[in-house]
C-alpha cells in the first residue's frame, strides 16, 4: 500500500537549473491563467449583475468569458504535467513492477509531448489564418488570433514539460 501511496504523490521536483527555470515558467504561466481566469469570473459577477439591476448586461460577456477560459486552461497545463496532475487509470497498472509503470509513464509523456508539438503547430497555421482573414468575434469585433498567441505559447511550453518530465522517467527506469 505505500508503493501506492508514494507513487500518488510522487511530484517532479527538479534538481537542475533547467527543470527549475522549466518549474518556475510553468508557475508563471499558471498565475497568468489564475489572473485571466479571476478575471473571466469579474465579468461574468458584473454582466449578471447589470443585467439584474440595470437590465443592460456587458456587452459580449460570453465571448469574453469563452476567450478567457481558453487561455487560462491552455496556461495551467504545463504545471499540471510537471506536477503529474493529469488523470490517470491505475487500476490496471496498480500491481505491476516499478519499472513498468515508469516505462508506461515515459511512454505516456513521449506520446503527450508529440500531441502537444502537434497541436502548438496546428495553432500557429489557425492563428495565422485568422489574422490574414481578419476573423473577429461577433459581437464585440475582437480578432480571434490574439488569444491564440498565449495558448500557442502554453502548448510549447507544455511540449518542452513533456519531453522534460520523459527524460526524467527514462533516467528513473535506468536507474531502477
């Protein structure tokens, strides 16, 4: 049982100056998230707000929210891979032997770290796109490639966690 508890807690603590710089950029863009995210709910309190009160709502709070929340999910991911955060199905591997459940872990963080180099390109070609388009929201006319910019660089980052964190599981493996 405490196999199991350890490998719970278990959390990226990084003992070189990269992981450090890659841990503390990753909680920088997470507080970016918070603060957008802090924000996104300030809208949402003043619209329902006017709406109740002065029966005028902000104009375009939806979008706004939809646009904030998009950047603010895209920000936490990074901190959320180095910390072992995402969700995971143990029940299956739960019993298997340690080195195993390493390889099945640095598997998982290649794979993830390909998906994620996959999706920051595909962004870069969609934000492009919309800016040679001038694509805006509908109501409030905001261009929709400005919000790609901090999610585009969340996904790098989160792409550079990834094979970080792979490195790290690799070294685990050996070392076991």
């Amino acid at each position: 049982m405490s196999f199991i508890k350890k490998l719970i807690t278990l959390k990226i603590k990084p003992d070189n100056n990269f992981g450090r710089i890659l841990n503390k950029t990753s909680r920088y863009f997470a507080i970016f998230g918070g603060f957008i995210l802090l924000i996104a709910a300030l809208i949402s309190i003043f619209s329902i707000f006017g709406r109740v009160v002065f029966s005028s709502p902000i104009l375009g709070d939806f979008e706004l929210v939809e646009i904030a929340c998009a950047v603010a999910i895209g920000s936490f991911l990074p901190l959320c891979h180095l910390k072992n955060g995402n969700v995971i199905v143990d029940f299956i591997t739960a019993k298997l032997p340690k080195n195993k459940i390493y390889f099945l872990d640095a598997f998982s963080s290649l794979l993830f770290g390909f998906v994620a180099l996959f999706f920051s390109s595909r962004m870069i070609l969609g934000a492009k796109d919309m800016y040679v388009y001038q694509e805006e929201t509908m109501l409030l006319a905001f261009p929709i490639w400005v919000p790609f910019l901090p999610v585009i660089a969340s996904f790098f980052l989160l792409t550079i966690c990834c094979f970080y964190t792979f490195i790290l599981k690799v070294y685990d493996i050996l070392g076991n």
